[in-house]
C-alpha cells in the first residue's frame, strides 16, 4: 500500500494516530491487518463493530446462523428487521457503513478441521466468539497448528472469561490446558440455558478487540498465559496464570 495514509485517513483516524504508542505508522500497521472473526453473536459483533472502526484492512467473519429475535438483546450489529437474515450478510452491510475501505469477507460456513485451516491460513489474527467447547477446542488446536494469535471469549449469565494466545511463542499453553476436564458441557456457555446479561456480551468483546489492536500495534501486555476472569455483577476482575499440562497438544 501507499507508504502514506490519505487525506481522509489521517482525518478519520485522528483521535487514535495522536495516540504516542500508534501514531501514523501504527495506523498503518491497522490497515495492513487481516483478522479472522469466528462466530458473529455477542462477542464477535462488538469485537468487528470496533476493528472496522479503527482501521483493519481485511476483516474475515464466520457464522453459519440466521438472526434470530433472542439475538437482538446482545448482538449490537442487528435490529429486528434483520430477523431471518443471513448474519454475515447483514453484518457485512452494517460495516461497510462504517467503514467502506475494510474489506469483509463472508464465510456463511459450519467450520469443520478441514474447511478452517484452509480459512484461517489467509489471516494474521483469529478471534474466537463460540459458543460451545468443540468449536474452541477446534480453533484452539487450529490456531496451535499454524502458530497464529488467538484471542478466545466466553460468556454466561453476568460473567466473562478471555485468554489470548500467542502460538509463535513454544512458550505459550493452549485452552486444553486450563479446561482439563476430557468432557466439558456446553450448558455453561449456552444463552438460552444459563442466561446473559446483553451488556456482558459488549464488555467482553469490545476487550478482545482491544487485545487484536494491541497486538498489532506490538503494545503493551497481554494475556498470554492468563485468564482474565470478570464478575460484572460485583465488579471483581481476576487475572489467572496456568501453564502447560504435560500431556497436551501445546507440548
């Protein structure tokens, strides 16, 4: 691309390039940034709502599902006349409304091992926005495999778990780590039987767009090796290191 931002650019970003830690090169690093979004609920809509914001050239999004009115309460990019609509579809027309040079681009797919490598190979940064521990364990294990950065959320009733991973580093422990347990149930991340408070959603996501800003920009710290536990009902935000098991695709 152009080794300098446009006229519009710099207007359009101003409030974030007079930040010290990003400036016009940082923005650029913005633009030149290809995200993959899995899963356009909750989570993934505040997280492609803010990356289009900020500037990321090619953003990727994955869901296989049609919006549904029980969606509306916490899924930011959708109204009621989007009912029965594909959300990629809706999702990418909504964004190009706000930023008509982020390239969108619609998977309408359930994600398999075979149909995600072959996806996820095209991007520098995937965020996980699931809602079941097959799915994340199968982007885990994906993301492990061709040692991208992955941001992972999960939500339930007024509570919010994130972990990033960063897998260049042999360092770095995956989420089959921390879930130790050979079969976990999916009631605990499942909306419709545990509940969630629609504003748990956008505080979750808007946090694992931040973390991908981060990392693109190379500032600050993030959570490799962490879990960030947050109980939005008494406000007590807890941040939890594990490391390696022994016995796990991460060794």
């Amino acid at each position: 691309m152009n080794s300098k931002l446009d006229k519009n650019q710099v207007e359009r970003f101003s409030r974030q390039i007079v930040l010290k830690d990003i400036g016009a090169s940082g923005q650029k690093k913005i633009i030149q940034s290809k995200v993959l979004i899995i899963g356009m609920g909750g989570l993934g809509c505040p997280v492609a709502e803010f990356l289009t914001r900020a500037g990321v050239g090619t953003l990727g999004i994955i869901d296989y599902d049609n919006v549904d009115l029980s969606n509306i309460h916490r899924q930011s990019l959708y109204n009621v006349s989007d009912i029965k609509k594909s959300k990629v579809l809706v999702a990418k027309k909504k964004l190009k409304k706000i930023n008509s040079k982020t390239n969108i681009i619609c998977h309408k797919i359930r994600i398999d091992k075979n149909n995600l490598k072959k996806i996820i190979k095209e991007y520098n940064y995937v965020v996980d926005g699931s809602d079941n521990f097959e799915t994340k364990f199968l982007i885990n294990d994906t993301c492990k495999k061709f040692k991208k950065f992955l941001v992972t959320g999960a939500i339930s009733k007024f509570d919010g778990h994130i972990f990033t991973f960063d897998f260049k580093d042999i360092k770095t422990p995956c989420i089959r780590s921390f879930f130790q347990e050979k079969k976990i149930s999916d009631d605990i991340l499942n909306c419709e039987y545990e509940g969630v408070l629609g504003t748990v959603a956008g505080i979750i996501g808007t946090i694992q767009a931040n973390e991908i800003l981060k990392k693109i920009l190379d500032v600050g710290k993030d959570l490799n090796g962490y879990i960030l536990i947050l109980d939005l009902l008494n406000l007590n935000f807890r941040k939890v290191k594990f490391n390696k098991r022994k016995k796990c695709i991460c060794n």
